[in-house]
C-alpha cells in the first residue's frame, strides 16, 4: 500500500493504516460477552484478544456506547432542544449536559448536537440555493429553536454569520 507523502522524507499513514477504524459487530459482541465474563475493570485483558485495539478504544467503546445504562432509544424533539438550549446557555459543556439527560453520554450528546448543526447547516444551504430572496429560516432550523424566543430574535444575527462563513 502506498504511503501520502506531504514533504520529502515525511510519510503519513493513509487513514485505514493510522489505527482508526470503526468498531465492527463481532468486536462489540466479544466486549460485550467479556465485560459480562470478566468486569469493566479488565480492559487491558480484552483488549490485547483484539488485534488492533487499544484497553482506551475499548474502555470508551463500552462505556459511550455499549454499556446497559446507556439509552438507546431515538432522540425525542425535547432532548433535541435541551441539547440547544443548553449549549446556548453553557456552551459546549458536554459532562454537564449530560447530567441532565438520564442514560444520554456526554459522547452521544456531542455527537447528536454536532449532528443537529449538519442538518441545519445543510436545511439552510439548501433554502438558500432555492431561494436566495426569502429571509425566513428553514423549517427545520425554526423547529429546533421554536420554543426558545431569545434564539428567535437572533435569527437575522446567524443568518449572517452562516452566510459570511458558508
């Protein structure tokens, strides 16, 4: 396999190479069947019968996703708009958040905010290639901040910092 090479001499590994890989079915099934076998406090043990991983990788895999105490349910609209609502307040303070929302991680909770802005991002290019006239936001954007009336006063203010930066 050939290696990317940024500068002379200075190889990088491609991205399949660098160890990041996501965590396959089997992988979460044999955490799964060790923890129940040998505990959460074994992850050097069931890391080293996984080629590849790491007792961090592991120990993260089960405790921001695998763990029995974790909801797995879909997000509500309320939990979406806590999360917003939140980080408008606090700002990106994910562990606090969290204590907010029973069986939600502080992983999941960052992954689903980020995931919000994408689509509100993406709701907003996608009106404004339709119609660059209209000020209105997008339904989608407006549904997230409905219930937040000092969000919907700054609509204007991040209409146009989405379109300085987008």
């Amino acid at each position: 396999m050939m290696n990317c090479i940024t500068q002379p001499g200075i190889y990088l590994p491609k991205k399949e190479e660098s160890g990041k890989k996501k965590f396959t079915l089997e992988e979460d099934t044999f955490i799964l069947y060790m923890v129940s076998r040998i505990g959460q406090k074994s992850w050097k043990i069931i890391s080293s019968l996984m080629p590849g991983r790491n007792a961090r990788q592991v120990r993260e895999r089960y405790k921001h996703y695998l763990s029995q105490n974790i909801q797995k349910d879909p997000w509500t609209e309320e939990e979406d708009q806590l999360i917003i609502q939140k980080v408008n307040k606090w700002g990106q303070k994910w562990t606090e958040i969290a204590k907010l929302m029973p069986g939600r991680t502080n992983v999941n909770i960052k992954n689903r905010y980020h995931l919000l802005m994408r689509k509100m991002k993406k709701n907003s290019n996608s009106q404004t290639e339709s119609s660059t006239t209209s000020d209105t936001p997008s339904f989608q954007y407006q549904e997230l901040f409905l219930n937040e009336p000092y969000i919907n006063v700054e609509f204007e203010i991040f209409d146009e910092l989405c379109n300085s930066c987008c």
